[in-house]
C-alpha cells in the first residue's frame, strides 16, 4: 500500500469513528461507481448521507475543503446517484457532507464536518 493510500485510510479511520461517535451507522467505505469512488456512506437516521474525506498533514498548501471543487463534487454526484439507484435507496433523502482532517503537532486531528457541503 503506498504511503498516500495508507493516509487516505487513517483519514476515513478518524471520519468513521467520527461520525460513529455522533450517531450515525456507517453502510460503506470505497464503493466505486462509474469509476469514481465514494469515501464513506452513512445513514443519519433515515437520510443517506454520502461523505468526501480530504486530509493534509498541514494546510500549506490550501485547505482540505479546497480539493472538493466543482469537478470533484460532478463525480461524487455521479457515483451516488448510481449507489442510489443500484441499492433501491432512491427514495431516501440524500445529502453530501464533507469531512476535513488537518493533522496538527503532536499527531493530533483537526475534524471539521461541512454538513450538506454541496448539492446535487
């Protein structure tokens, strides 16, 4: 496993512990749909909450939220629009949060969670 690959996972680690301590029952991790990837699918109560997950050891080079442009969201939208329809959840309300983690001295994690980030 390459060395960003391993820090993608610690990040949906922390993001799934997270949003576990808040009540929410995570479905899935990685799920690709037309070859673009959903980091975390989760339930809060009855909505199908769809989670990006951007982490950075610092923010020197912009924000973790700044990587989640238009394009990025284009394809998420994409993929969780198959994920919906493939797993007859279509009928559910949906929503797309954004989850970022910026590793501080220490090894200590900065989570912020942008709910409802984007739209559809």
């Amino acid at each position: 496993m390459s060395n960003a690959r391993a820090q993608g996972s610690l990040f949906e680690d922390v993001a799934c512990a997270y949003l576990a301590a808040k009540g929410y029952q995570v479905i899935g991790r990685n799920l690709v749909f037309l070859r673009k990837e959903l980091d975390i699918v989760a339930l809060d109560g009855d909505t199908v909450v769809f989670v990006e997950v951007k982490g950075r050891k610092s923010s020197e080079f912009g924000t973790p939220a700044e990587a989640v442009d238009h394009r990025k969201q284009a394809g998420i939208v994409r993929a969780a629009t198959a994920y919906l329809e493939q797993t007859d959840m279509w009928d559910r309300q949906s929503r797309f949060d954004v989850i970022t983690i910026v590793v501080s001295d220490g090894n200590e994690y900065r989570i912020d969670h942008i709910k409802d980030a984007f739209g559809a």
